[in-house]
C-alpha cells in the first residue's frame, strides 16, 4: 500500500453497506470499474458462509445497484472465480467459460449466486458488464492465507531453524493452474479495453501445475535441507482434483496470453517474502 498511495486516491468503503457504495462510486465517477473485492479464501469459506454470501454475492448486488443508470460508466469487469466449476471429469478438460457450475465450497457457490446476479442486472438494467474467471494466481504481496506465500513463509522459517522445522503440509496431489499475478492484472486492463460486453473470459495458463511440484521447486531455491511433513489439519473435506483452463478465446478477442514463467513467479515470491521477514 506504501508503494501505490503516492500515485493513486484511495478510498475505504464496505461494500455490504449500499449508500456507501453509492456515495464513493457516485463521487469518482469510474469510466472503468474493477469489481474484485470478496471474501476470497476457500478455506476459510466453510467456517464463515454468512459472512461469504453478505460479501460475495450481497456486496455484488451494491455495486451493481450503484452504477444502475449512469451513463459515465464504459464497462465494469467483474471478477469471478475458476472454482464455480468445482470437480471436473477429464474429458471435460481444458475448461472452456461455457462449461456448467458444479460449486463445492461456500466461496465457489457464493461465486456462482454472484454471476446468476450479475447476468439479472446486465440482462435487466443494461449495465454494461463483462465476467472474468480467473483460475488461481499468485505471486508477491499475496496474503499468507493462500499455499504458494504459505509455503514460502514455512521455507524461510525453515532456513531460519537451519533445516529443524518442517514445512507442514496438506494435499500435495491436487493439480491447479495456476499464473503470474502480473498476467492477469495485465488481462484485466486487456479484456476492460477490448472484451466483449456480456461475455465471459479466462484468465489462466492453461497448464495444471501439482502442488507437491511446486512446493519442490521453492524448496529447490533454499540452499538448506528442508523437511516435508503432512498435516492432516490442512486437509480439506471437500477438494477439487485438477483444474485446467483454456484462454483461447480471450487471446482469440483481446490478444492476451500468459507471459511470466511459474519459475520466476515461484522465486519472486520467496524473494519477496525473504525480504518482508528481515
């Protein structure tokens, strides 16, 4: 936040809480709205549903309520989620934006009930609204809650005990695409200026990537023995196996595409979060 205050105005609001939605939107007047603020960990979801669907899908329907009418906004890209598609079959793989919801969280259901209202006020009111389902995505800055910053936190406290502490882990066999979160900032710049209005897009790298992997190639990084060890705590009930996309049609429309490596962004993070922990 240090890093951007200087550049650009920030302003605070909740989004569950419709006059400030309308008094902050009202009061900026964006040509070009972003919609990504959530309750984005899946996670934590299975503990706090209420708390998931008053954000998600509630905080939604304020911010389209908001914008109802005004002739100032060009377009708002709403930022879904990969995981409304829930468990896949293989046959069913790379996953295509036309592909039906099988949402098996409370996140990725809220996500869902979001996108069905999404469509009522595109449809109804003529807000002018283009989805995007980006698949997951990480790099530095990203909160701890998700597992490449965790890993990353548990490698330098790893190297810190000079190999003692292990680093504790869940599923290592679940297989997730995953990308650069510099790629898809820069798709949602691409798909705002030249996405289709009513459609809906990936942003993804179309590889699926095991966790387990990932987690070696960080390690790969340390030049300290490291230590794995399973935690059945981290276990989740309900897991989704693999998840794959494809970004045709966005390249297809807007010309995007993946440019960041998963080497680089796996050792960005650590980078980063070594430098955070001095």
């Amino acid at each position: 936040m240090r890093q951007i205050r200087p550049a650009i105005k920030i302003d605070r609001f909740d989004i569950t809480n419709l006059n400030a939605c309308k008094k902050i939107i009202g009061k900026r007047k964006p040509d070009y709205l972003f919609h990504l603020a959530a309750f984005a960990s899946v996670g934590q979801s299975f503990a706090e549903g209420e708390k998931v669907f008053e954000v998600n899908v509630n905080g939604t329907g304020n911010i389209l309520k908001a914008v109802c009418g005004k002739k100032w906004l060009r377009k708002i890209i709403c930022v879904s989620s990969s995981d409304i598609y829930g468990p896949i079959k293989k046959a069913d793989l790379p996953l295509k934006p036309t592909q039906l919801f099988n949402p098996v969280s409370p996140y990725a259901q809220s996500k869902a009930a979001a996108e069905y209202l999404i469509k009522v006020y595109g449809e109804n009111y003529g807000i002018p609204i283009t989805v995007v389902r980006p698949f997951n995505h990480t790099g530095p800055r990203q909160c701890a809650n998700f597992v490449i910053p965790a890993f990353c936190n548990k490698i330098i406290k790893a190297e810190i005990s000079g190999g003692k502490t292990p680093v504790s882990v869940g599923n290592l066999d679940a297989r997730r695409d995953i990308s650069d979160v510099r790629d898809i900032v820069r798709g949602y710049r691409m798909i705002a200026e030249r996405g289709t209005v009513g459609e809906t897009y990936h942003l993804c790298s179309g590889k699926a990537f095991r966790i387990g992997d990932l987690l070696k190639k960080l390690i790969s990084f340390s030049d300290i023995n490291i230590k794995v060890q399973k935690d059945i705590k981290l276990l989740r009930k309900t897991d989704i196996p693999v998840l794959r996309g494809s970004y045709f049609k966005t390249r297809k429309e807007t010309g995007w595409k993946p440019e960041i490596t998963i080497d680089k962004t796996l050792r960005d993070s650590l980078d980063y979060r070594r430098k955070a922990s001095q």
